[in-house]
C-alpha cells in the first residue's frame, strides 16, 4: 500500500506571509499524480494543485506552488501572500494504480 | 455544471440499524468512489463504481456495501451500524476509472452519527 506522511498536523501563518506545508510520500510506481486538497470548514473538498510525477517541472497555480523532489519523495505546498480563506485542513494526495491515497491532513490557521 | 451532491447532509442513526448513503455524480462522470473520513483515521478509502460495477475495495468489512445505478448516481449502504461508523461520507466522482491521470471531484459529505 501507498503511504503518505504529513508530519505537521497543525500550523499557522500571518495573513500576507508565505507558510510550506510538507508531505513525503512512499511508492513503487514510476507513472502517479501528486495533489494537495483543502478541506475548509465547510467539508467540501476542493483540489489546489496537482503535478504529473513525470514532469520535472513544478507545478504552479496562482499563490499555490510545489516543491517537488521525486527521488526523495517529498511533494511539499508553499502559499504565497496568505490569505484569510485560505484557513482549512490541508491534504496531500497520491494517485497510483486505482487508488486515491491521503495524508492525515495539516489544519491551516491565517492570523489576521 | 452541477457538481458532486450528497444526500442527506447529516443523519443519525442507533446501533444495529442500517443506513443508504446517496451521491449523484457530476453530470457525464462515470466513476464514484466513496470515502470514510474520521478523527482518528483519516481519509479512508471505501470503493469505487464505474459503470455500474464495483472496480475497486478498500479494506472495510462486508457491512459496507455499495451499487451504482444506469445514470452514474451511487448509493452506499452500512448495515448493522457500529459506534465506530460515525464519521463523514465523502463521495467523489470523476470521468473515468480512477488512475494516475484522473482528478477526482468531492461532494460535501454525508455526517453520519450512530448513537
């Protein structure tokens, strides 16, 4: 089975400031998706970003940008200029063979 | 485009009793999958339909069980409801079965409460 690690369950950042959440994930498979989800308060879960294990290139979506490393295994979030809606419970997310794979979730606080 | 819908939003129930779930998928998404999600587990994933065939199993006993109907919309049905089955119902649909390449699109949940 697929593993995914979030080890920080909790963290917080200013509004306007920059915040990294990690995630290292374990699979044999050469061929995957990575994903980060959020999950805000009102549970309905909306995808944030997604890279092709394939590309080398890291993915970028407005203020929402990853660091990939494949050979370490680490697909990690950075959020750029935080702001208040972006406060919810974070998820990393592997996608191999037939099968969605989560992490146990970073719950994200925005400091006004 | 509509998105993914649950019904219903929230549910109680009392232990022994049993519980149908439903999701209606986004419009021309042929996969459903559905999730348990709890404090202390996390996201765990149940099964996935595609075409009116169960595709995939997650480790859950045989008390969940599933079925999908002609137009995509799943149900999910838990019997001999335990404590431990409260938690929130995610379903997620997607155009195809789920792989590497496909996204999936979440519904709001199902909070299921089993006293």
């Amino acid at each position: 089975a697929q593993t995914v690690t979030q080890s920080q369950p909790e963290m917080s950042v200013q509004e306007a400031e920059t915040v990294t959440l990690s995630c290292t994930y374990d699979t044999s498979e050469s061929d995957y998706y990575l994903f980060w989800y959020k999950q805000p308060p009102s549970r309905q879960m909306i995808l944030v970003i997604r890279q092709e294990a394939y590309k080398q290139q890291n993915a970028t979506e407005n203020r929402f940008s990853v660091n990939f490393q494949k050979a370490a295994k680490s697909f990690s979030l950075k959020i750029s200029d935080s702001q208040l809606g972006d406060a919810a419970m974070y998820f990393c997310v592997t996608n191999t063979g037939n099968q969605f794979y989560f992490g146990t979730g970073t719950s994200l606080t925005v400091i006004p | 485009k509509a998105g993914v819908t649950q019904t219903p939003r929230y549910l109680i129930k009392t232990r022994g009793q049993q519980v149908t779930l439903s999701c209606s998928p986004i419009s021309g998404h042929r996969s459903v999958s559905w999730y348990q999600q709890t404090p202390g587990q996390g996201l765990q994933f149940l099964f996935e339909y595609f075409s009116e065939t169960q595709r995939n199993k997650g480790n859950f006993p045989g008390r969940f069980s599933g079925r999908q109907f002609s137009n995509s919309r799943s149900e999910m049905n838990v019997s001999t409801l335990e404590l431990g089955d409260s938690a929130l119902y995610l379903c997620a649909s997607s155009l195809f079965r789920l792989g590497p390449y496909n996204e999936q699109f979440f519904g709001p949940g199902t909070r299921l409460t089993v006293l």
